[in-house]
C-alpha cells in the first residue's frame, strides 16, 4: 500500500496500481465479496488485498486499546 503524492494526491492505493485502498473498504461495506473487487480491479492481487486487511486489522486493535 502506497500514497505517493503524485497518485490521486496522497490517497492510499494498492502498489502499482491506481486503486484506492477506500474502493476495497467500500466494496466491503455494502457486501460485496473480495472475488467481486478482484474481477473489478484485475491490478490489484489477493495477497494485496489480504495485506491490507492485516494493516486495517491491526489498527482497530490498536484503537481498542486506547479506547
């Protein structure tokens, strides 16, 4: 996961790719499956997905903690 200044000014998006980390979090929301994201987005892979997801994980654990 990458937010370089120079793609979509600083937006998180999936290494080599121009696909926000938020579109993958949307799809979620509504319920749509990771395989749904996958066959939108063929740049992005699985395992990006599940890195991701580890990172979004972590944090929640994180803010528990504080909470």
């Amino acid at each position: 996961m990458l937010a370089p200044r120079e793609i979509l000014s600083g937006t998180p998006v999936f290494d080599g790719t121009r696909v926000p980390v938020q579109t993958l979090m949307d799809y979620l929301k509504v319920g749509d499956r990771v395989d749904d994201f996958l066959d939108d987005f063929p740049t992005v892979s699985r395992e990006q997905i599940a890195a991701v997801l580890d990172v979004a994980g972590e944090a929640v654990t994180r803010y528990a903690r504080i909470a």
